[in-house]
C-alpha cells in the first residue's frame, strides 16, 4: 500500500515540474523530485536544506551534496528564464526574483502537500 502511495507522489511531483517546463533530461529534475519528496514526508527537513535535505539527496543518487544544489539551481533557472508565470502561480504572490534552490522546493512542497492534505 506504501508503495502505491509513493508512486502517486511522484507522478504529481513529475507532473508538476513537467508542467513547470522541466523534464528527465535535467539531472536536477530527479534531485528536485525526490528533494520535494522527503520534504513532504518531513517537512521540517526545509528549516536547514543544506544539512538536512541535499545529503540525502545526495546520498541516494551517489553524488555529493553541492552537486544536487547546482544542479536544483539550474532547473531554477530553466524555470524562471521560460515559466515565470506558473512558477509564480504556485508561489501564490509575484517573485520580484529567481527563487533559491531551496525555495523553489519550498514552493514545490507547499503545493503537493496541499493537495495531499485535501
């Protein structure tokens, strides 16, 4: 039963960033993912993202901590440069600038956890 409500997660979550203009050919697409992913499940994991988030991340997919930052940032870019306006639907309010990594999956969070929590 678990499993089947993980894999609705990450349908939405990838329906989201697609949605958002971003796909699997990003690294950062899957970083982002599964980031939202454990913040949804923990979301206290937000307070300190870079202790408590990315070496997660990181650690599931082998890689090191900044890597999953950089490249988080770089579907962030992809984002603002081409779907500014969806992402500031989600973020409820204009953003006079690109979001940090760590907010972008804030945003993210904030919208499936929303959903899941109707």
């Amino acid at each position: 039963m678990f499993f089947l409500e993980e894999d609705r997660i990450f349908t939405e979550i990838y329906d989201l960033l697609y949605w958002l203009g971003i796909t699997g050919n990003y690294t950062g697409f899957f970083y982002c993912s599964y980031a939202v992913y454990l913040a949804c499940q923990q979301p206290d994991r937000l307070l300190l993202v870079t202790k408590w988030l990315y070496p997660d991340v990181a650690k599931y997919y082998g890689t090191q901590w900044k890597n999953v930052e950089r490249n988080i940032r770089t579907i962030t870019d992809e984002i603002w440069r081409t779907n500014r306006e969806r992402l500031e639907d989600l973020a409820g309010q204009p953003l006079s600038e690109k979001p940090a990594p760590s907010r972008l999956i804030s945003i993210l969070t904030s919208h499936i956890s929303s959903r899941w929590a109707a």
